[in-house]
C-alpha cells in the first residue's frame, strides 16, 4: 500500500538561516529529519523535495513590491528595506533569502494541493508555518506566510470552508489578518497572551470582520499555563467550533515554544502534552474533513531538547505510526547530537514518566473555575464566538 502521508523536505531548507546568535537555528529541521530517520518514522511515508514557489504564486497572499524588496534584500542583504520588516533584529536579511523562504511556501502549498486532490491524506511540512509574516512585510522570523499561500490555493480551486488551528505560543497574526474578512476560512489561535509576548495581539474579542464575525477565534492564555490547563483550552474551544464549521480541509499550525524550556515564552507545557495536541487534530480531521489534513511546524526555540522530538511525534501521528512517550531515542542520532552539540539529549521521547501519563483534563461540560485565570481565558473565547456558530458558550 502506498503511503498515506506525503512529507516536506530537502536539505536545502536549512537554508532559510538568519545567522549563528538568531534563536532559529536551522539545525532545529536537521535534527528533526534525523530523528525522523532514525526511528523509522520516514519508512511510512512519501517525501516530496519541493522547488522555488515563483512570484506569480507569492503575489496570492503578498503585495508584488514587497516580494521584490525581498529579492533585493536577498541579494544585497546591506541594503535591505526596514521599513518591510527586512534587515532588522528578528528578520535579518541574508543571501538567498528569497530562494529560502519561497521554497517553503511552495512545499505547503505542494501539500496542500495533494491532499485537496486526494494523492495523500495527511501532508506535513514543519519547515512551515511561518504565521506572522503580512502581506506587506516581515514579521517575527517569518518573510513570506506558507501557511496563507497554501490555504489561499485551496481557496483558489474549489475549497469552500478552511479551518486553522495554530498552537504556537505566539499568536497567529499574519494568517488571521490574510482572512479577517473572509468568512471561507475560520483561524483560531491559541496562545500567551499579548500583555507578556509577541506580537501583542489576539484577544477573545477580536473576532474578525463585518462579513466574517466568529470566524477569528483567539484563547490568550496567561503565563505558567501548564499541561492540564492548556489542554483544557484546546479541548474546550477547537472541537467545538471546527465541527460547527465543518472544513473540508483542516490545516493546523504546531509551534512547540510552548514548551517549559523554550527561551522565548513563558508557558509550562511538556513534549507529552503537545504530543497528545497533535493526536487530537489528527483525530479531529479525520471526524470533520475526511483526513484532508495539512500539518505545519513553527516557533521552537528549545533547538536539542524539544523541537526534534515534538515534530517527529508529529510526524509520527500524520503516518499512522505514533510512537509512545516512553520510545528510546536512538544512540545514533544522540552520538550525532553530543558530536554536534557537546551534550547528549533526552534519552526518551517524552517528559513525563508512566505515572503521569494520562494527563487529566477537566472538560468543560463538567463546569468551569471564575477564579482561575486559565478558564477565565476559555470562557471569554467561548463568550465571544460560539454564538455566532450556533454554539452554547456554556454547555457545548
């Protein structure tokens, strides 16, 4: 049988390198394809090397002059625009900037014409989910958004209804501004809030435009939440809503800075949490979308530790081939980590021993705490969009 999940990647994207002292390293992607490899996760799936998405494909989601100010910029990195977002602390230009960053729009894109077409099921690209990049500019560490030039083709050939669901400790502003009034597409962002973290955006009341109310849906969580809680807001506001929209493609975005050790970010989460988080979109797909699901990568910040066995687990989920917390970690891609890194690694693919797993997660139905901030978080998203899905922020 051949595979049913189709995977991004080259060697080539490791290009996209904003230099040795920025926190996204690309060894972040090599690590993850090693690990990958070296669990066998890559036997059970189809790997696509994607070429250089042209202008023509960038202009769906970007404005000509700014991809030209990127081409610039990518040439002669000394004289690149600022006043695009380019040259500047988070997105320092670099040579082959533009090859870079359109390489992994076109691999989302590529994944998501599969999955529409039905030549896979499940498609995966966490070179991706660059989230914050605008129409116009640069935006944290993100040139040109993949996630909205991939939804914008769906939208393109005949996709009626897309949902996206962004787990990354920052919020997802660049795709939610693309489609604030398209009421096509529902974004939901869960994230810390913006008193504490980049950008500073996405609070329970914004809710997208006039002609698309309730279909930009924000969780702003507050700082130190931990696994329970997160979960909690997850499970409490995501199922909820995309059923209620009912996509025929559902694309998700799973930045693993929510983790306790990213410097970044102030949230508590484990690898096992976030684990558990990509087995509930990869369920929540097949329930609402027929599988027609196209998983993304991210922020992660945390390059040895965390990133690598977060998007395997990944990874792992879209292949039908989930691997448990306690998986050892291969002595070949440790030896290859402390040689590249002078230090080991985690010997295990998860944080939490046996006897903290399953994390408990209170659900909804059984009531929620006015005195605790994380619930107070979930019922102000409830309070703001389920109405206009036909939802009881309440009891549903």
């Amino acid at each position: 049988m051949a595979p049913r999940t189709s995977v991004i990647w080259d060697d080539a994207f490791t290009a996209y390198d904003f230099g040795p002292t920025h926190p996204m390293g690309p060894a972040r992607l090599d690590l993850t394809t090693r690990l990958s490899r070296a669990l066998g996760v890559f036997d059970h799936v189809d790997l696509l090397c994607p070429g250089i998405a042209d202008d023509d494909v960038l202009a769906t989601v970007h404005d000509r002059d700014y991809i030209d100010a990127v081409r610039t910029a990518s040439k002669d990195p000394d004289n690149a625009d600022v006043t695009r977002g380019l040259g500047t602390e988070d997105d320092p230009a670099f040579l082959g900037m533009h090859e870079a960053s359109a390489r992994v729009a076109q691999g989302t894109l590529d994944l998501c014409r599969r999955v529409w077409r039905g030549e896979a099921e499940h498609g995966v690209n966490y070179c991706g989910g660059l989230h914050h990049a605008m129409r116009d500019h640069a935006s944290g560490f993100c040139i040109y958004n993949d996630v909205s030039v991939g939804i914008q083709w769906l939208l393109d050939n005949g996709v009626e209804r897309v949902a996206y669901v962004d787990i990354d400790v920052h919020h997802g502003d660049g795709v939610e501004r693309m489609y604030w009034d398209d009421p096509r597409v529902l974004t939901i962002s869960l994230h810390e809030n913006g008193r504490n973290l980049f950008p500073g955006t996405g609070w329970p009341g914004d809710i997208g435009g006039s002609g698309a109310l309730g279909t930009a849906v924000n969780v702003a969580l507050p700082p130190g939440t931990g696994d329970a809680g997160w979960l909690r807001s997850l499970e409490s506001v995501v199922p909820p809503l995309v059923r209620a929209f009912a996509p025929q493609v559902l694309v998700s975005q799973h930045g693993c800075d929510t983790h306790m050790h990213d410097p970044l970010a102030h949230l508590a989460l484990t690898v096992d949490a976030q684990r558990r988080a990509h087995e509930s979109l990869h369920d929540l797909a097949h329930e609402v979308s027929a599988g027609r699901w196209v998983a993304l990568g991210g922020g992660g910040y945390e390059l040895v530790e965390v990133v690598p066995r977060s998007w395997t687990h990944l990874t792992a989920i879209a292949a039908h081939v989930p691997l448990p917390g306690a998986t050892r970690v291969p002595d070949e891609y440790l030896d290859h980590v402390e040689r590249t890194f002078g230090r080991r690694g985690p010997e295990l693919m998860g944080d939490l021993p046996a006897s903290g797993l399953p994390i408990w997660v209170q659900p909804w139905s059984s009531g929620h705490n006015p005195e605790n901030a994380v619930d107070r978080a979930i019922l102000a998203t409830r309070q703001a969009t389920f109405s206009h899905h036909g939802l009881d922020p309440w009891f549903d």
